[in-house]
C-alpha cells in the first residue's frame, strides 16, 4: 500500500494543538510540492502553498536520513517514504520567533512608561538581514544585481537559515527588489 500524505491530517492538527501557536506544523505533500494542512503557519504559509526542498533536506535525504534538524534548532523536518523508500511528504515543525522579535521590538516602550531605562536598540529582522547581505555582498548595489546574482544569494541566505525567521522571504525580498513571488521562485529553482 502506498502511502499517502493526507492519512496523517490529524496527526498535525494534535500536534498543532499539543504544541501551540508558538510552533508552526506543517504537512507537505512532495508529490504535488505542496502544503497539504498548516498549524499556525508564518509567513502566511497557508494549505495548497508550493513547498521548495531545501538544499539540506535534499542533502538529507540523499543521505538515507530519516529527520533533519534545522541548523538553528528552530525546527525540524521528518521523511514520509513509501515503501518503496520514495518520498511522498514532509511532517515539518519549526518555532515562532516572531512573536519574541515583537516582544523585543516593544520592550523600550513598556521600559520608558516604567520610567526605566531600555535597553540599546536591538537588531530586528531587517537589521539581521541587511547584515547577512553586507557580508554576502559587500559595497553593493543589491536591487541592481543581475538575476544570477540575486538567485546566488537567495540560495546563501537559504544555506545561511535566513528563511527560517517568519517575514525573511518578504524582507529579503524588499532588499533585493524583487516580489516575495519571486524569492520563493528562487528557491524552487535550487531545488
């Protein structure tokens, strides 16, 4: 019997459950390249979303493996096979950060009415991705890079862990000049 990705639905809607808003749980159907169920999704992502294979999942997989941890420890993604050993889908859960960056990104305020000092201005999303872009791309003109070059360096900021923080695709995508459309074209690209 093949299996098929749409018999575990209720699996992720326990686990979005059990786990929280603070954990997105998504079901992706590899077959199609799409999210099939999505727990609390950031950035938006929502059911029927194309889903890209990432590099190191691809790399993974190739191994044999049958989960891989994010980098960052933000998440992880575990292998649906067939018997066969195909992949048919993903069972992928990765943390929230979002809501902590806001909780930072208000912190001063709540401070300055307790008549206390804040802290010295963090770095947010956009600061942390402008960051990663001067290091890729020194003294650059990023909107008027050629499309090769903003294809390379979606795929370093991708190997880099940028796109697990919810906004990147939308923040990268403002840095570069380009739609968010076309970022995750990009990334599908690579894959």
């Amino acid at each position: 019997m093949k299996l098929d990705p749409r018999d575990l639905i209720p699996l992720v809607y326990f686990l979005g459950a059990a786990l929280g808003e603070a954990v997105e749980v998504a079901l992706v159907d590899m077959m199609e390249e799409r999210y099939i169920v999505v727990c609390h999704g950031m950035n938006g992502r929502q059911a029927d979303d194309p889903y890209v294979l990432p590099p190191r999942l691809k790399k993974a997989l190739a191994q044999g493996r049958d989960w891989i941890e994010s980098s960052d420890r933000s998440g992880a993604a575990y292998f649906l096979r067939d018997q066969e050993g195909g992949l048919r889908g993903l069972l992928i859960l990765r943390r929230n950060y979002g809501s902590l960056l806001d909780v930072y990104a208000n912190l001063g305020e709540v401070l300055v009415s307790l008549g206390l000092t804040p802290p010295a201005a963090g770095k947010g999303l956009e600061d942390l991705v402008d960051q990663e872009l001067d290091r890729l791309l020194p003294d650059r003109d990023i909107p008027s890079l050629p499309v090769r070059e903003k294809k390379l360096t979606v795929a370093a900021l991708e190997e880099a862990g940028v796109f697990q923080v919810k906004g990147a695709v939308n923040c990268v995508a403002n840095r570069l000049g380009v739609s968010a459309p076309t970022v995750y074209r990009y990334l599908k690209k690579m894959s």
